[in-house]
C-alpha cells in the first residue's frame, strides 16, 4: 500500500474520529430540538464539564479513580445535572416563546466555562484511560485504539437512540410531547417530566462525548465553544434528525483535516462554517428535510 | 361583468385533491357564500385568491386581469382584503395599531421621509387614523381601541380581523367563517355589519361558513363544496335543498341511519 | 391617576404622550448636557461606553425587538463599521464623512445578506447569523492586507472642522460627538416606528402570514430592517474603534455578538429603553464588580486576584434572573413600577401577564 494512501486513510479516519464527537454533539441539540423545539447553546459546554467530571474523577492529580468505574459515575453525574437543570431552571421557561430559552442556555454555557476554569484552571488537561497510546493493526495500517473506540461508541449510541425513538413507549411519548404539548397533555403524557429526562439524556450524550474527546485530546474550559461547529453539523444534517445529526458531524470531521491539508492557511477554519451557511441558503432544511410551511 | 372569477382551478397536495375543477363568479357588490364540510377545500380557495397557493390547473381572474403571476403581499392592492379562520392578528399591539396596519396597502412614504417624519408623512398619517377610526366607529370597537389583542376576549378579536380587512378599503372582501365562536348575539351582529358592508360600502363579499342561518341571511348566491368538488350553486334556498347537498352533509337517504 | 384626553390625531402621532413626560425627557437630556461638569474623565469615558453601546444596542433592537429576527452576529457589522471608517480616514476622507459612509455601506452589505438569510427562521437564522460572526472574525485575518490581519489597526485621530476630537486628549468633545450621534439615531429610530415603515416591522415579528395579506413585503421589508440595523451598528462599531484606540478580529468576536444580544434582553426587548438600559449594565458592571470585589476581599482579607471571565459570568448571571424572573427586561420592571404608582391602588398583578404560547411544532416528522 502508497504512503499516499496510508496518509490518506489516517487524514479519515481521525477526521471521522473527530466527526464522531461533533456528531455526538449535534446528536445532544437535536435530541432536546425534538424533544422541546428549544436548542441548547450549552451543549458543547455540557461536553466540557463532562470531560472534566471524568478527569476529575480518575485522573491522578485528582481523585483516581479507576477508569471503569470512574466513567459511568461521570456519565450519571452528567445525566442527573441535566435533569436537575431542566427541572430547576428550563421547566420556567415552560409557555415562553423558544427565543428564550436560547438565550438562557447560551447564558448558561457561560457561566459553566467560567466555573470549569475557576474549578480546575485553564490549562489544558488529557484524560487518563487505560489505552492511551495503543494501536490497532490491520494490514499495514496502524489506528489509534482511541479513534477506533471513538467511532464504534458513537456508532452504537446513534443506533440506540434512533431505535428508541422509534419503537420504545417513552421514545414516542417523547415525540408526541415535542409535536403538541397541550394535546400530549391532554392524553395523559407527563409532559414536563419527559423533557426532564431528554435533558438527562442530552447530559448523557454530552458526556459520553466528553470522554471520548478528553481521552484522545487536551480539554481545556473553552473547548466547548467547538460546539459551534457541532452545530453545523446539526443544521447539515437537518435539525430534527438523529443520523443526520452524526452524518453531519463526520462530514465536518472530514472535511476540517482535508481542507487544511488542501486549503491555505486560515481557509480551512473557515471550510465548516462556509458549508453550513451555503446549506442554509439552498437547503434549509438539511440533508434530511423536516419542516414544512405552517397551514393557515 | 364579474368582479372576480375562478375558472376550473384545480390544487393537490401530494395525492390529496383538494379543489377539483372548481369554476364560479362573482358579480361586484354581490354577497356570495361557500359552504361545505370540513375538508372541503373552501379556505383553500381562499387562499389561492390570497396567493399562499399556486394553483396546479385553472386560472383566478380580478376585474378579467389573471393575478396568478402576483405575489401574496401584492393582492391587497388590487383591493383584496382576508380574514383568517385561526385569527392573525398581532398579539403584542392595540386595537388600532392592528387597523393602522391595515392600511399598508395605501403607505407612500418612503424610508428617507419617514425617518425625519416629514411633513407629507404627518398628512398621511393623519389621514390613516381617520380612515381607521370609521372603521372603528362601524364596528363599534371604540372601547377597545388602546388595548392590547392579547387581552381580548374571542369575539372581540373575530370583530377586530373584520376591522383589519376593512381598513384597507377593498373592493373584495374574503371572511373566512366570521361566525364560528360566536354567540347568538354576536352573529346577529355580524349580520348587520355585513348586510351593511355590502349596501352601504359597495363592497363584494365571499364567505366561508357553517352557520347556515348567517348564510342564508345575507348571502346572495350560494356555493357548496365537498371533497373540493362543486355540489351545487345557486341562491340559498336551492342550494339548501339541493339532494346531492343534502347527501353530502347527511348521507343518503334509505340508507340505516 | 391620569387621564389623557386627545383631542386631535396629532395628539397619537406625537413623540410625547404628555407634557409631564416631554418634561422629564427635558431633565434628562440636561442632565446629560451636564455629565462632563458633574463626574471626572475616568467616568465621562464609562459614560461614553454606554452610549456607544446603546447605539448598538438600538441597532440590535430594531431587527431583533421590532422585527422580530433574531442575530447571533451582529459584531461582525460593528467589524465592517470600524473597519471601513478606519480604512477610509487612512485614505484622508474626512471623519465626518468617513462615519456615516461606513454606516451606509454596511447597511448595504447588511441588505445584500439578509436577502438570503432572512428566509430562514428561529432557530436557523440564529445558526446563520452566528455562523457569519464566526466567518467575518476569521476573514478579517485572512484580508490582511487592508485590515492589518492579526495585529489589527490603529484608529486616525478625528478632526472635525478644524476642531481636534480625542478620546484621552479631549474627553469631553469625544462624549459630545457620540451623544450628538446617539439622539439623532434616537429620533430616526422613533420616527420610524410611528411611520408605516415601524408598523409593517411589527406586524413581521407579530404574524408574518397575516402582514403579508396585508400588503407587506416581506423580502424587502425585511431587507430594510436589516439595512438599517447593520448600518446603525456599524456606526456604533465605528465609534467604538475610535474609543479603543486600536483593534483587531477579536476586538469584535462571536462573544461580543452574544453580549450584545443579550444586552438588549436584559434591558427588555421590544422597546427602546431597552437598548440604553442594557447599555448601561454592561458599560457599569464591571466597576460594579470591582468595587464589590475590593469590599469583599477587605472583609474576608483576600487578595486582589483578578479572576478571569467574571464580568461575562456575572453578566450571563444577571441574565438568567432576568430570563426568569422578568422576561420583559429592566424596562418591562420599570414600567410595572411605574404602571403600580400611576394607577394606585388599583394596580392587579396580571396586567402584564403575558399569554403562555405553547409548542405545537411545523415540523412534519
């Protein structure tokens, strides 16, 4: 096999890598967009606390805990912050027009990066796992075990989400909360508890791309911000569906080493935001269309 | 000579087909109504007049000039004015505010002169607000007029979508069932105003409605529609007892209740 | 309780509701007339701030109050302002040109863009808009050659007449020139919203179906709102690089555009007031820390570390209170207050209680 071509799939697969965790991100937006037609700004935010819950919890610098016992208490801790947020602080929201609570949560991501950083301090931090530096052999092509782990996780979280909200009892009640709350009310759906735990959800996700990220790269408290990206990929990948918001993701993971390879310098940040405002002009509705006109 | 005509408009979304072939006019100051079940492609019509719609087939005539190639914010100058079923009203402004909209249609100030408010834009608005409060004083909505639509209750606000429309001072007036949520009272009012819009204003009317005692009160000529089909068409009595008419709304007759 | 009767239609139309209201306005432009002889030249400078953020502040409030579009970008027309005054006065345009020139052609661009963008709604348009904040930060650095990329440019000195304006040399002229700035946008934005041009922008944000059988064009009416929101910003961005001294792509970043939508929410969206109000809470509030700060560490003996992003913290904080407790904003408390005295005792609580709209979506799956 041409070095070319190794240099070719390893520029892949860690853009994949990375396009797996933009998509776990944009999974948390569209996960309470269907859920509350709400968007949370906070989402990458949220990933950035769950990074730092893992890190505090099995780092050695700070509590030590072992990995595998350190990373579900992290994605609980996550998942019932989320809860709690939406029960303390969202549920106020409940009859307000959506404006609102955009912008509470971009307000909130504010205020969590500045606790992250009066917490544990601005310098960047790696997460501790069990296969730092392993590889995977296939051929003569060498993968990092973290980008591979990255992929499969993500691969597996999407799949069960989709499929949860297709056949699961609480996957359509939730789904007929987000259409019309006052009728879902009116058939008995305990409306605000099910946004309660779509939120719980949605800190799950973040979390679980928080380890992943934190795992294969330095965290630091502004790394949330690349949740904007995480955006474009919801919006590429139409913002009510769940495996567009993944295939949006990876498209923008792949694109970003490419283009900067390709592209001079100061382009290639430009590449996703670029490819998202020209989606928006032509295709609003994403790769995966979901709104129509309102019927009057 | 018609004022405004519909001539076989044909519209479907997807497999739906909601108007059919649907072919009729409307003779100026005359009230004409369009009646039917639910689902039976009536405020469709409407708003393929309005232009929310493109027709598939057909073609929709105003004074014998095809406006299908007008865009929805240029039908109001021809002298068109709506009520919506699920009123549209703008929630967060007063009563007159909503009617000073309406008179968008007249608006011929311009940017440059409306920020220096100058002189020309004073006698505009002034002009404005007196067409505004005739309206007002027909529709006796004076003690509403410095509240908020939000407060409002629903009958208030069915009176006030009929002040809108009328605030622009059209020659063709489209009410999509200005009845329905109203009491007794309410209607009989909305009886006079529209016998009164039509002998004292000249203005043509075309209605959509449920309440058959307000149609065949007012209306001239009768439409009725089914499955976007036309049934029957004729003065309210015929149409009334019309047999294909009488099946549509009850079934037909022999057959087990 | 009062009453007012009108008795005339000028008495709608007029910018004064009363002579009592038209006389406490009086107090304040005095009182303003006054500030430079009242407070010293660190607070004239803070006071300039606000101003220059209430010019934005009005920018913003007129496409996202008044027309209801929400922007997540408008620091990059505040970019284009600066820019392009700076750019202009470098090639000896005068600065009483070059300012209102940099409003006009940014109002242009901003007409230019908003034809594609303002198709979109709610939340795309958020993404949208923000997405451009994002990209004019890094287009900035990759045009080089006329915005000095990284290292950013230094503002020229401003002469009017004959007459030397500083903001360090001669604070006060500096203080006159935005406050002669800020009350002729004032009057054009108050005008306009007692035109039709002001009516059919509410009627957009209201029911942009029923504007629209209406006869309003919505395209066009948009693009206007547009227009003039980034034109106003851009003189305010303009304004501002002359402030600073000196800028770069981060003077105006994605954070500044968050800041100044959240300004206008905090002061109480949909009015005008609210624009100042969320002016003056960003342009104090970091004295307010600081001096909060210097009495908290003399009570518990701290020292004096300075910790990093607490104005923004405290300022998403107050936000929060706000969002939750009083969505209508400072003014939207200040008129309850206000309402409470007028009409005591019979004041009722649910006045302004606003009608809970609950989701029922548009989208199909």
């Amino acid at each position: 096999m041409g070095g070319a071509f190794l240099d070719f799939l390893q520029l892949l697969i860690s853009g994949l890598a990375n396009g797996c965790v933009y998509g776990l991100i944009a999974l948390g937006f569209v996960l309470i967009y269907k859920a509350t037609e709400a968007v949370n700004f906070a989402q990458g935010d949220f990933m950035m606390l769950g990074a730092f819950v893992s890190i505090w919890l099995t780092n050695s610098e700070y509590l030590g805990l072992s990995f595998w016992l350190a990373i579900p208490i992290a994605i609980l801790i996550m998942g019932i912050l989320g809860y709690l947020l939406d029960l303390f602080v969202i549920r106020k929201m409940f009859g307000q027009p959506q404006i609102a609570v955009v912008i509470l949560t971009i307000s909130l991501g504010f205020i969590l990066r500045f606790a992250a950083g009066a917490i544990w301090g601005h310098e960047p931090k790696l997460l501790e796992t069990p296969f730092a530096g392993k590889e995977l052999h296939i051929g003569s092509v060498v993968l990092g075990f973290e980008e591979v782990a990255i992929i499969i996780v993500t691969l597996l979280l999407t799949l069960f989400l989709f499929l949860f909200f297709r056949k699961a009892k609480l996957g359509l009640a939730m789904q007929a909360a987000s259409q019309n709350q006052l009728a879902a009310y009116y058939v008995g759906i305990p409306v605000k508890r099910i946004q309660s735990l779509i939120w719980g959800l949605a800190g799950v996700v973040a979390a679980v791309a928080g380890i992943l990220f934190a795992s294969k790269g330095a965290i630091d408290p502004s790394t949330g911000l690349l949740g904007i990206k995480a955006f474009a990929a919801a919006v590429i990948g139409g913002f009510g569906s769940l495996p567009g918001a993944l295939i949006g993701g990876l498209i923008i993971g792949v694109v970003e080493p490419f283009a900067s390879f390709y592209l001079p310098a100061g382009y290639s940040q430009v590449a996703p935001y670029a490819i998202m405002l020209l989606v928006l002009i032509f295709r609003p509705a994403g790769l995966f269309a979901q709104m129509q006109n309102k019927k009057v | 000579m018609s004022l405004i005509s519909l001539e076989n408009v044909t519209l479907s979304f997807g497999g739906l087909i909601a108007v059919n072939n649907v072919s009729f006019h409307v003779g100026k100051g005359e009230v004409f109504s369009l009646v039917g079940p639910n689902g039976a492609g009536k405020s469709t019509v409407f708003n393929l007049i309005s232009r929310f719609y493109d027709p598939k087939k057909g073609d929709i005539k105003f004074e014998e000039n095809s406006i299908l190639a007008l865009r929805p914010d240029q039908v109001p100058s021809l002298g068109i004015a709506r009520t919506f079923q699920n009123i549209e009203l703008f929630e967060q402004s007063t009563v007159l505010q909503n009617l000073l909209v309406g008179r968008q249609r007249h608006r011929k100030s311009n940017l440059i002169s409306e920020m220096f408010f100058a002189p020309s834009v004073r006698e505009e608005e002034r002009r404005h607000r007196h067409v505004v409060e005739e309206v007002i004083d027909f529709l006796e909505l004076q003690a509403y007029r410095d509240k908020y639509i939000a407060g409002l209750p629903y009958g208030v606000r069915k009176v006030v979508e009929l002040a809108r429309a009328l605030a622009t001072e059209p020659k063709l007036l489209l009410l999509d069932e200005p009845a329905s949520g109203l009491s007794l009272e309410e209607t009989n009012d909305m009886i006079y105003w529209i016998e009164d819009i039509k002998n004292q204003m000249g203005i043509t009317v075309i209605m959509v409605e449920h309440d058959m005692n307000l149609v065949s009160s007012v209306s001239d000529r009768v439409l009725a529609l089914a499955d976007g089909k036309e049934l029957a068409i004729g003065t309210p009595e015929q149409v009334q007892s019309h047999p294909k008419v009488i099946e549509a709304y009850l079934g037909k007759s022999g057959e087990k209740a | 309780m009062r009453f007012v009767f009108k008795k005339s239609y000028d008495d709608d139309i007029k910018l004064f509701k009363h002579k009592p209201q038209a006389f406490y306005y009086l107090i304040l432009l005095v009182l303003l007339i006054a500030l430079p002889w009242l407070i010293d030249d660190f607070f004239l400078g803070e006071a300039t701030n606000v101003l220059i953020f209430a010019i934005a502040g009005m920018g913003l409030m007129l496409l996202v109050g008044h027309t209801g579009q929400i922007s997540l970008g408008h620091a990059a027309f505040m970019a284009l302002g600066a820019y392009l005054n700076v750019i202009m006065m470098q090639k000896g345009v005068p600065f009483i040109i070059s300012l209102p020139l940099a409003g006009v052609i940014t109002g242009f661009v901003g007409a230019i863009i908003a034809l594609p963008v303002l198709r979109l709604h709610g939340i795309y348009l958020a993404i949208a808009t923000l997405a451009i904040s994002v990209l004019t930060e890094d287009i900035i650095v990759i045009a080089e050659r006329w915005t000095g990329g990284v290292v950013g440019l230094v503002a020229e000195p401003i002469n009017i007449f004959g007459l030397d304006i500083d903001r360090y040399g001669t604070p006060i002229a500096f203080y006159f020139l935005v406050l002669i700035i800020t009350l002729l946008i004032l009057a054009a934005y108050r005008n306009i919203l007692r035109a039709p041009l002001g009516r059919a922008f509410v009627a957009l944000r209201d029911s942009e179906i029923s504007a629209q059988a209406l006869g309003v064009n919505i395209a066009k009416t948009k693009a206007t709102s547009f227009a003039l929101s980034c034109a106003v910003v851009g003189i305010a961005g303009g304004l501002m690089g002359h402030f600073a001294g000196a800028f770069n792509h981060e003077s105006f970043n994605l954070i500044l555009s968050i800041q100044l939508l959240l300004m206008i929410v905090i002061g109480g969206l949909g009015s005008i007031h609210g624009a100042f109000f969320g002016a003056m809470v960003v342009g104090l509030l970091p004295q307010f820390i600081a001096i909060t700060r210097d009495s908290i560490s003399g009570i518990f003996n701290l020292g004096s570390v300075p910790i990093p992003g607490i104005e923004t913290a405290s300022f998403a904080f107050i936000l929060i209170l706000i969002i939750m407790f009083e969505p209508m904003g400072i003014y939207g408390r200040w008129l309850k207050i206000r309402t409470y005295f007028e009409l005591f005792p019979f004041y009722r609580k649910n006045m302004f209680k606003r009608q809970k709209s609950y989701l029922k979506t548009e989208r199909m799956k």
